[in-house]
C-alpha cells in the first residue's frame, strides 16, 4: 500500500511546494535523495548510538559515507568554474537539504568536509585548489576559540580585550602557527585539511586577522578527542592544536585588510547553509508524523481521521514550507547579491532552526510515548534539532547581531 508520504509526494514534488527545478537540477535532486535514504539516514541512525572513540574508528560506517558521497562527484561539480554562483547556490540547497532528511550530523559534517575547497574557490587561491582536488579529504572551518567564541559573531574583527587562543605569524616565505581552536570545530578530530580564521601577526603595530588552508598531516599538528554530545552524534567535533607548525605562505587565503569582508561572507554562507540542512530535517519529522497518523489506530480508526491530529499535521506542514521558502530566498539573494548578508542569513538560520525544533516537538508528540523510545526516530530527530539552536552561533546571540545590523551607525551594516 502507497504510504502517505509518498502520495504526499505523488502529488506536489519529493519536496513539497517545490516547482521551479530544471531538468538537471531534478536529476542531482533525485541522486542525493536516493544517496541519503540508501547511505545517509541508516548510517546516521546507527552511528547515533555509538560513543564518540566508535564514530571515528577506522571499521565506522562514517567512512563508507564519505567514500560514497566522493563517489558521487560533487567535488568536482562545486570546484568547476563553469558553474555560476546562482547555479552553485540551487545545487547546494538541494543537496543541503536531502542530506540533512537523511541525518543532519552527517549533513553537517560533508557540508564542513568542503569548506575548504569552497573557501580556495571563494577566495580565489589557484594553488590551494589544485592541491584540494590532487588530494581529496575531509575538511573542516575551524574559528571558535575557548576564550571567545561568540565574540567572532558579535564584533566580527581583533583581539583588542582578549589574548587570541591561535595565532599566525608571517614569516618570511612562510606561516608559524600556534595555539588551539576549540572543542566544537566540526570535523576536528577527523580533517585532513582546515579552513583557520584566525589571529595572525604580520609585523604591524596590532595583530590582523587571516584565514589559512592548513594541510593537517603538517608536523605539529594534533587533535581533541571528539565530543559526547546530546545530539547530532554522527558529526565528530574537537579541539585542534598547533604547535610551531610551518607551511608555506602559499597556503594563505586571505591577508589581513581583506578579512572583515570574508568573515562575514563565511559566516553568511554557513548560516544560510544550516537554514537549508535544517529544513530538511524538519521535512523529515513532518513525513514521519504524516505516515505514523495513518499507521496508527485508536479506538479502531487511524489517529489520521481525528480532527486535531489533521490541524496539528497541517501546522507542521506550514513551518516547513516557511522553512524552505525563507532557506531558498536567502541562499540564492546572498550568491547574487554585490554583497554577503549576515542579516538574511541570521534571519534564516534562527527563524528555520526556531521552526524545526517546533516541528520536531509536534512530531513527537505526535506518536505519543512511542516518540520518547529508541525504537522511532523522534527523540534523536528532537536532540539533532535541539543542537541547531546552539551550532553555528546561538541563536539569541545572532538575533542580538541581526538587529545591530539594522542599526544604520553599525559600520558592518
């Protein structure tokens, strides 16, 4: 028998209210949506209840996702030059977002697993690219530091109050880096390569900051062990430390007086980026609360027949439209627009992350004290959704940043 979530999709699209996707874009969309229910979601359910030492260890499934998610070639289609940045950012949203109905850890961490080829391409760093692609491995963004991590969100430049946890010093043909960046860098403790926004010092009066490709086999360079979180357990996040660790000044991707505007260009593209996984696994709560209402029976008819139960099904259905309508606008305003918008993509990380929870929530409800077992997939849906609200900026401290860019005497606005 037809389940309701595919007669849901029989008649609107895999995805709901969407009808604008071209022909080669419904062809990627119908890849990663076959990648994640066949690879993503059954790996992310059983790596879920795995400690943090199991997720990374050489027999984890974590490794086959990664080597059948290369198998598929995005790599290669978001490093061609061919592809325009509107064309790049509808790939992204789609992907994103199937990934993240799959399992939103593993989302996040093939999403942070890019960054730095996204950020050689962005920055427009020939060399790193080339090396990137010559050896491909999992990357990660590393910027929060122990002593200040919000800070970077709030003010977005300088260390002048605080002594930086790392630091990059130019030297010569070369760059000495030192220092840690903190526990919640996804992809830590797994990366071969990373994407450092850092304090550096160039031999100015003040320190600057930089962003650096730093190869992670380089000698002086050592990784935390992986936190035991809540939620979101299939992405592997941890300290990384670096100790006189020496590359080349070729692995520069952004010099000082350039660094104001690729923060917030990275962070724009991260927020925006997690409003689109994040509606996907708001998608994936709603499509397990809509085929649970007709599986199950009460007083001799599905709960579906109810009336409430259809309001309340109704409502989630309407977040999650809100969610992908808002997602899309902005991911596809920021890869047009003259200029990166923190504000739009605060406005969709917070609003869709706020949105999931609250559908998350529905859903369990929804299947009653089954919600709260192991055995369905609503508790780890609620923990993984609970874990947004916090990752990528905590979402008071980005609304506190979001309406100081409305402030017109804010420099960054």
């Amino acid at each position: 028998m037809e389940s309701a979530t595919n007669f849901f999709r029989n008649r609107y699209s895999l995805t709901g209210l969407e009808s604008t996707l071209n022909e080669e874009e419904k062809a990627f969309q119908d890849m990663m949506h076959r990648f994640a229910e066949e690879v993503v979601r059954p790996a992310g359910a059983a790596l879920d209840k795995l400690t943090p030492e199991q997720v990374i260890a050489p027999n984890s499934v974590l490794w086959e996702v990664y080597a059948r998610f290369a198998e598929l070639g995005v790599m290669e289609i978001l490093a061609s030059d061919e592809v325009d940045p509107v064309t790049e950012a509808r790939l992204m949203q789609i992907m994103l977002e199937e990934l993240a109905w799959g399992d939103s850890g593993i989302a996040v961490s093939l999403g942070a697993g890019l960054s730095p080829l996204m950020h050689a391409k962005m920055f427009e760093n020939q060399f790193v690219m080339e090396k990137l692609l010559a050896n491909p491995g999992i990357g990660c963004w590393a910027i929060s530091e122990p002593d200040h991590g919000s800070n970077q969100i709030m003010h977005g430049k300088g260390y002048a109050t605080q002594k930086p946890n790392c630091i990059v010093k130019f030297d010569g043909d070369k760059l000495v880096i030192n220092g840690q960046k903190a526990a919640w860098v996804s992809n830590g403790p797994v990366a071969n390569f990373a994407s450092l926004f850092t304090a550096c010092d160039f031999g100015g009066e003040e320190l600057g900051q930089c962003v650096v490709v730093v190869p992670m086999d380089a000698k002086g360079v050592s990784k935390g062990k992986p936190l035991d979180k809540i939620g979101q357990r299939a992405l592997p996040q941890g300290e990384v430390y670096f100790d006189n660790v020496v590359i080349e000044k070729e692995w520069l991707l952004v010099a000082p007086e350039n660094y104001g505007a690729a923060f917030e260009s990275q962070l724009s593209l991260a927020n925006a980026g997690m409003g689109l996984m994040f509606t996907g696994l708001a998608r994936a709560a709603f499509e397990h609360a809509l085929d649970y209402a007709h599986e199950r029976k009460q007083g001799g008819f599905a709960i579906i027949e109810h009336q409430d139960v259809q309001r309340r099904l109704f409502d989630m259905f309407r977040k999650v439209e809100m969610c992908r309508a808002l997602s899309h606008r902005v991911n596809e305003y920021i890869a047009a627009a003259p200029r990166p918008s923190l504000l739009a993509a605060a406005a969709s990380k917070v609003s869709v992350t706020d949105l999931t929870f609250e559908v998350a929530t529905s859903a369990l409800q929804m299947f009653g004290g089954n919600g709260l077992t192991k055995e369905y997939p609503m508790e780890k849906l609620l923990r993984d959704a609970r874990a947004a609200q916090i990752e990528d900026g905590c979402n008071h401290v980005l609304s506190i940043k979001g309406g100081s860019l409305l402030n017109k005497d804010n420099p960054l606005a």
